[in-house]
C-alpha cells in the first residue's frame, strides 16, 4: 500500500466519525463511564438585541455601560434600550454643565 492510500484512508475514518461518536467524554463522577453529550460550536457574534443576527461593530459595538456587543444599528444606548441608560445621560450633563459653566464665566 502507498502513501497516498494510507493518507486517503486515514482521512475518510476521521471524515465517516459520527460527532456523537468524537464527543464521547469522560464523566467527573465516575472514571469508568462516558458522557455522550455532542460538542457544540463556539457562539457565533451576534448583535445581543433579541431577533437581531447581524454581527457586532468592532470597537465601538462594544456598550460600556451594560458591557454587551452590538451591531451598527443597535451600537447606541438609546437604540437596544442600555440598562445604563441613566448613567450615560447622567454623565452627557455632568461633562455638558461643566463645558457650560466655563464658557458662561468666559463671556
């Protein structure tokens, strides 16, 4: 037998394993048994607003207030309704009433 046909054999045992079959793992409790649980896939990026798919903005899709990943159209706070929200207005006045006051004893 060649190479090439131990390679192509070896590949289609891997590709003919079941997932069932690849996730078997040993269960904590007892050693001598397994757990036939399937292994899922990492959790694609989507937009945390429930119903939306599309993927998070990088960088600025990322909400500081309630620390969620969101995509263009929910990246605001006021667009996927912040639990933050009052923080955020709380801190807009602050910086505004100061910028305000500075140009109000300016004048």
């Amino acid at each position: 037998m060649s190479s090439v046909d131990a390679t192509t054999q070896s590949k289609a045992a891997i590709s003919s394993t079941a997932p069932s079959e690849a996730a078997t793992l040993p269960s904590s409790s007892d050693p001598n048994t397994t757990s036939t649980a399937p292994i899922t896939p990492s959790k694609k990026n989507k937009c945390a607003v429930e119903g939306c798919i599309e993927r998070p903005v990088k960088i600025i899709g990322d909400c500081r207030y309630c620390l969620n990943k969101y995509c263009s159209k929910h990246r605001l706070p006021e667009a996927h309704v912040c639990s933050g929200l009052q923080t955020c207005r709380d801190e807009s006045v602050a910086k505004l009433t100061g910028k305000l006051m500075v140009s109000v004893a300016d004048w």
